[in-house]
C-alpha cells in the first residue's frame, strides 16, 4: 500500500487551468474522494494519477516515489471506471483473470487469487458466465475485482456507481465501502454525488472551478464547510442560505432574528453576512411556540414533503411589509402540519453557521 | 330521435377522473401476459395522485390506456363526467409528459413550449400564449435559455422543456410519467415543490407515475402502488408509510426501506416464534395475533430501519435477547448514518444516529461482531404466500 500526495499540481489546456495548484494527500490506507460538480477538475485530477493526462506543472509522489514522468503501465495502479470496461464475450472468471494473464501470472497461483477475489465479492456461483448480460450492480463487481486481484497499491474509482439503478447503487456502496476498509487499499474516489462521498470516504476534498474548497472527514465538511459553495454542495435537502446583517451580538436577516452567545462574538465583525442553517436544525412549532425555542420567526408553511419517517416543510416566513426569507425544516414524521398551517420557527443557533457575504467564507473556519 | 341512449352511470361520477376494471394483456412469445389487472382508481378535481411501482409493474401501460395511446382488454375511463372509450387521443384533454424528452429540434425552447398553444383547437392568442410560457419558463428557471435550441441543452434542462410544455396547457387531465427523473436530488426536491404549487391552484386531476416510492409519497395527496400489473394500496402518503398493506408495498418505501426477513412461524411452549435460521423471535401483542392470521408457516418480519437497535458483542445472548451478527458496512450521512448488519445471509440496514455509528470503532467496526435486537415495536407481520400485511388488530 500506498500513500499519494499531489504537490502544487497544474494541469492547463491553453489558458485555462483545469487544477490550479493543487496540495492534496491520501494516505496508505485511506479512501479519499474527490468531489464536485462536473468540470471542477476531479476526473482530470485522477487521471494525472493514473498517468492518462499529464501533469503541466508540480509532482506526484506514490509514497516517496515522484510518478509523473512513468507511464501508467509502471505506476501498479488499477482502474474502475463508470462504465465497466470488461470483455463482454468472456465470462467473469476470465476478465477477473485477465490483469494476471497479461503479467504472465498463469496455473494454480492465478486460480487462487481469482477464486479468492470471488468469493470476496459474492461471484463465485456466476465465474462462468459470460459478462454480457449480468446486471450492472454485477459488472461493477466483476470490474472491482478485476482491480483487486492483482493488489495494486492504488485503486482509482471514477464515478462507479453513476450508471447503477438505486437498489443497486445503495447495495454496491455499502460493498466498496466494505472491501476498502477490509483490503485497507488506498483508493481514489472520484464524484459528482455528494451522497456517495460521504458514505463511501475517509475524508473527502471538495472542487470546484480547478480549485481545492475544502479537504475533511465527511463530518467536518457537514458540520463546518469552509464556504458558501462547500456548504450548499454537501447535505439534502441543502442547507438554508439567507441574506441577513450582525451587528453587535445580533443577526438580522428577512423577517427572522437571532441573538449569539458571547464566546462566538470575539469571532465575528459587524458587516453583511449569509447566515447558513441545516434543515434539522429549524424547529417548527405552534405559531406561539416561539418563545421557548430561541424562536427567530413567524410564518406560513407553504409546502410539506412526507417522507415517511421525516417531513420536509417550507416555511415563507413574515416580514415587514410582506414576505420575507424561505426557510426549509426537516422533522420527525409523519406530522399533522399541512400547507397554510401558521407557525413560529426557531433555530438552534449553536449549529447556525455565518459567511462572509463578499468573500462567501465561513467566518468561524480557520483558513 | 337520435339523441345518446347510453344510461348514465349508476356509480359516482364527479369531474375528475375515473377508472374502473381497466385490463390489459399483451402477447409476449405467443403466450398472452397480463400487464394489467382491473385497475380501479380515482382522481378528484385538483387531486394529486403519485402512482408507484418498480419498473416493469404497469404504470406506464396505465398510463398509455388514460391518454388513448393503448385500448384496455376491459375497463372504463371518465374524465370530467365523459366516458372516453371512443374518444380519440388527441381530443381527450389530457396533457402528457413521458421521462422521453421529445422535444422539436429545430424550434427554440420558446418554440417548444409555445407549441401545444399553437395547435388546432388549443389556440390562443400570442400575447396570451407567450405571457403564459414565460411564466412557466421563469417557474422552472429555463427563461434565460428561452433562445436555445434542444440540442444545445443538458438533459436535465430538457426535461424541463418538456416540463414547460406540460405546464402551459389547461387539459382536463395531467399526465406525468416520471417528469423529473433525470435531475440531480437538489433540483428535484425545488421542482417538486415548484410543480406542486403551480398545479395546486388549479381544478385538474393529475397522476404522477414514478418508480420511486419516496417521490411518490413527497408528491402525492394519496398514493397508488401497483406491482405485477394489481393495484397493492391506495392511501394517503401517511397511510402507506404507516400501514403498507403488504411487503411489495413496504420495500419501495423508506430510505433505506423496511427491512424484509423471510422465515417460519412455529409454536414453542403456546407461543408463537418467528424463526429464520439463527434468528428468532417470540411474537407478543398485535404481532402475535397477526401471526395466528398467516394462511401458512412461511412469514416475513418488517422491520424499520430505525427502530432496530445493536449492543457491543460480548452483551450477546438470552439476557439481552440479542442475536449475534457482524457489522458489514458503515456509512454516516451527516445527520444520521446508515449501518449494514450481516446475520448470515441476510444483510440488514440500521438507521442510527451518527455517534451511535461512530461508536462501533475505527473504520466503522467494519468485519467486527455485534449484537443486533430487534426493537419493541415498528415491525410488520407479512403473510408468505401471499405477501400481504397481516393485521393485529
């Protein structure tokens, strides 16, 4: 196994620079994902790993060796890509087989480790059967364990869930995730489904436009984004992102207003601010609830999405002189609201996060 | 005289729709196969129905019959008081969406909203016309592209050329066959919302047909599942997540869904037990007295995802009446995390909070051993042969 870090790495098509300076390390044993919208530089990023685009300015280094001048064929990386790649007139057992036949690998070593990579992945009972016509979860698993069988150091996964129906897709999730951590290879993931990255990875680094946002564990990067992009790309339903002002120890933004405790004062200058809160973190009570839930508003619930065991409520709230700001709760379900139902609004101003309205940095996130 | 001499109706008739009986059957290898099965369903005025059901149930055969594009084997359709059995496709009032795009690609996003308003018999004036789609345009937020050609679009901004043309007709019916599937999860929960609202205003049935169970019950005022071309359940979204009448119904909803454990009844000591292989269970209250309901031994136990619990293995055993199992993966979600129990061939999916998940070690316990517990209530009793939901009341 492995570690990878990518040290200022650019990687420029004329003028345009697809990475820009990109400082980013996976250790030996981790699963890292790339994440972001399509265009921000993830794919040409893995593919510099793999050694398929090469680098413009920068290093790669596979532990203490720098890879960018080796081809791929010298860097023992495997692939799993979106659309499977495999050999459809061969069955399972020889595409599993065939990184080993190429490398001259034949005979009883190669029978083991193939049936050994089968069994892992629950194909045992289909080793014969041509791949062509096995269900897409199936032939991501074959094309998995195409990659595992010859113990790379590195796995690079571009996008392997994209082309699996939704059952599939939980189901193969849930198994990659499985036989990463068991194998402990160190393995790339590259997405544009922020559900998968962080499901799937260790820690996951956020692009977008060529330029690393923010690099964390999944749980930092939900409860601290660094920025504005960061925190509307992770969670869903998204998170609440209003217009408001602090000034003092108080935000005020379109018909809601929120008092902050001292510690989190020292932190913050007055100006203009995007104040960012979590859909779980908006309670919705009766409509004079307001006052034992830190209530920051009133207003009118305008739309209401059963979704069995949790509602997912829009909130118009009221402001002077009309409507002011949506805000979206989501709340243990089902419940009794419906759309019109009026209400008080409170919001757990420990978990309200405040943006730099000009830079769109998390004021309270260390650079 | 050469008036009608059709007698009306005997059963209620309102101005929404109405299916009775509706039949289908198409030949597949010379052998005839049922797709539908008398199909009954109704849509008030201004009534949302979302119709759900894996892909291959019927949905879209159904939703063929209602546009005129199929004819039912049997069965009637009405819609706003008018039998349609001999009314042509297109002079049935039913404005239809199919996942297929078909957009004209040679006329602008403009052109192709503007085109159901421009045909023989749904012509309006072109001041009225263009106010009416660029209100749609802005509702979906595709104005600014209102120049374009199809071709020069993402496939998720053509679904919602489609969505447009859908959306500036005044039909007696709207017909929706998955509208949004092919957009990203953000967009699809601010689309819902937005389509929601737009229709909610008006006195139209509409029928939304999606495969996925959780859209179904976001959209629906009430919900239709169907399975194997027979209606399993209609209800409100509350109703079906609560009571899914059987466990065709209860695996489409729930994120993850139900967790579906096939095993055996047997009596031990004048109780009831639910078994499968090292698994058991001895039933109590409303469960019991579903079980003594089975038509045979085969059973399956619902279990909710978040009602199931876990203890660390070495509580495993009769006291705790936990049943050892081995942690298969772990995936926090930010707000909840989603643990997978392996119990031997049967892999089982535990909403849990993120600290409970957390606490099962480095690299969420993944290969350790557990304990797993079956909760005290949120589970459902399902007859074997039959798969329907078996009542304790």
């Amino acid at each position: 196994m492995s570690s990878i870090a990518f040290e200022s790495v650019f990687k420029r098509y004329g003028e345009v620079d697809a990475v820009r300076e990109l400082n980013l390390a996976c250790a030996a044993g981790e699963m890292l994902a790339l994440l972001g919208p399509s265009g921000c530089g993830k794919s040409t990023t893995l593919k510099m790993a793999a050694g398929i685009e090469s680098v413009s300015s920068g290093e790669i280094w596979f532990g203490d060796k720098p890879v960018s001048r080796l081809a791929p064929g010298e860097r023992n990386i495997a692939m799993v890509f979106e659309d499977y790649a495999l050999y459809p007139n061969m069955t399972v057992w020889e595409n599993v087989g065939f990184p080993l036949k190429v490398r001259g690998i034949t005979g009883q070593p190669a029978s083991q480790r193939i049936g050994e990579v089968l069994q892992l992945l629950g194909l045992r009972q289909m080793a014969d059967q041509p791949v062509r016509g096995l269900s897409g979860g199936a032939m991501q698993r074959v094309s998995i364990g195409r990659a595992l069988v010859r113990d790379p150091e590195v796995i690079l996964f571009d996008e392997p869930l994209s082309h699996l129906d939704a059952d599939q897709k939980v189901q193969l999730r849930a198994e990659i995730k499985r036989l990463q951590k068991l194998r402990q290879v160190t393995s790339i993931l590259v997405t544009h489904d922020q559900t998968e990255a962080i499901a799937m990875a260790d820690r996951v680094a956020v692009m977008n436009h060529g330029v690393l946002q923010q690099v964390g564990a999944p749980q930092d990067l939900y409860e601290r984004p660094a920025n504005l992009f960061v925190a509307n790309f992770i969670g869903e339903p998204p998170m609440n992102l209003m217009k408001a002002a602090y000034a003092g120890n108080r935000i005020v933004g379109e018909g809601w207003e929120v008092t902050l405790g001292t510690a989190r004062r020292a932190r913050l200058a007055d100006g203009a601010i995007v104040a960012g809160i979590r859909p779980e973190h908006v309670k919705v009570l009766p409509p004079d609830g307001a006052g034992d839930a830190g209530g920051a508003a009133r207003g009118v619930i305008t739309y209401r999405e059963p979704r069995g065991d949790a509602d997912v409520l829009t909130v118009a709230l009221d402001a002077a002189g009309g409507t002011g700001g949506r805000l979206v709760a989501e709340i243990a379900g089902p419940t009794s609201w419906r759309a019109g139902d009026k209400v008080s609004v409170g919001l757990d101003v420990d978990r309200l996060l405040v943006f730099d309205a000009v830079s769109e940095k998390n004021l309270e996130v260390a650079p | 005289m050469n008036a009608p001499m059709k007698a009306p109706s005997r059963l209620s008739t309102h101005a929404g729709l109405i299916a009775r009986g509706i039949s289908k059957s198409f030949s597949s290898k010379g052998q005839p196969h049922k797709v539908l099965a008398e199909i009954g369903i109704e849509v008030k005025p201004g009534e949302l129905l979302a119709l759900t059901g894996p892909s291959g149930a019927g949905k879209s055969t159904f939703c063929r019959i209602l546009a005129g594009l199929e004819r039912p084997d049997a069965g009637s359709v009405e819609l706003g008081g008018r039998a349609l059995a001999e009314v042509p496709a297109g002079q049935r009032g039913v404005a239809l969406m199919f996942e297929s795009y078909a957009l004209y690609p040679h006329l602008t996003v403009r052109g192709n909203a503007l085109s159901p308003l421009q045909a023989p018999g749904g012509r309006l004036a072109p001041a009225e016309a263009n106010r009416r789609v660029d209100e749609v345009l802005e509702l979906l937020e595709i104005r600014h592209l209102h120049e374009r050609l199809p071709g020069a679009l993402s496939g998720g901004q053509k679904q919602r050329v489609a969505l447009a043309r859908l959306l500036v007709q005044s039909p007696a019916l709207y017909l929706l066959d998955e509208p949004i599937s092919h957009l990203d999860a953000k967009l699809r929960h601010k689309l819902r919302g937005e389509i929601r609202r737009r229709l909610s205003g008006l006195t139209v049935p509409t029928i939304w047909a999606t495969p996925d169970g959780m859209e179904a019950l976001s959209v629906g005022d009430r919900v239709a599942v169907i399975d194997q071309g027979r209606l399993e359940q209609i209800g409100t979204p509350e109703e079906i997540w609560l009571r899914p009448a059987s466990a065709r119904v209860a695996k489409l909803l729930g994120d993850p869904p139900m967790n579906l454990i096939d095993g055996e009844l047997t009596r031990e000591d004048g109780a009831i037990v639910f078994v499968r292989r090292d698994v058991s269970l001895t039933l109590t209250g409303a469960l019991a007295r579903a079980a003594e309901r089975a038509s045979g031994a085969a059973a399956t136990l619902g279990v909710r995802p978040d009602a199931i619990g876990f203890v660390a293995p070495d509580a495993v055993g009769k006291a705790s009446g936990a049943v050892p199992a081995e942690v298969y993966s772990n995936e926090p979600f930010g707000k909840h995390a989603i643990v997978t129990i392996d119990l031997g061939n049967l892999l089982a999916k535990v909403k849990t909070s993120m600290a409970g998940a957390a606490a099962l070690g480095a690299d969420g316990g993944i290969g350790r051993g557990i304990g797993f517990t079956f909760p005290g209530e949120g589970m459902v009793l399902f007859d074997g042969a039959t798969g329907r939901a078996l009542s304790g009341d």
